[in-house]
C-alpha cells in the first residue's frame, strides 16, 4: 500500500459529475418538485446534468447546470433511488 486517503478526499477527486437519467413522459409537476427539494437539500460541489430521453436509444438531451452542484452521499443516492422515474450515473 503506497498511499492511504480520506474517503472523503477520494471521492472529492473521483467523482466529476452526476447525471440523472429520465425518460421525458415520466417527467411530472411531482417529479420535479420532489427533484428540486432533493437538489436543494443536498447542494454541494459536484456539478449535475439530467439527460432526458425523448422516445429512441438515440434520442436524447442533455442539460447541464453551472449553478446547480451537488453533494453525492449515500443519503442522496438512497433519495434517488427511491424514486422509479430517476436513474443516475456517477462519471
């Protein structure tokens, strides 16, 4: 073992974005309520996109924020993951 870090300080260096993942028909006044208040509670430093499919494999777009980071924690991801209309990818 040549080096021993944070997990803190690994994750700060590893994680350079997250992207959640919908589908455009699953988007609902509910949905981005609950999104908003999730984002509000967990503000941070990583930045965050949503990518939005709008019908084929190839159909997608992708919105980025430069306001809008986050903070990527086990509670974030569990509040993600409990909503069946919201996929995420750690990049």
């Amino acid at each position: 073992m040549q080096n021993v870090e944070q997990l803190y300080d690994v994750k700060a260096k590893r994680i350079e974005r997250l992207t959640l993942m919908m589908n455009a028909y699953d988007i609902t006044d509910e949905t981005v309520a609950n999104l908003t208040s999730m984002i509000q509670a967990n503000t941070g430093d990583t930045p965050l996109f949503v990518q939005i499919n709008t019908g084929g494999p190839e159909d997608n777009i992708l919105l980025g924020s430069k306001a809008c980071k986050v903070n990527v924690d086990r509670k974030f991801l569990q509040s993600l993951a409990a909503n069946e209309s919201i996929r995420y990818r750690i990049n």
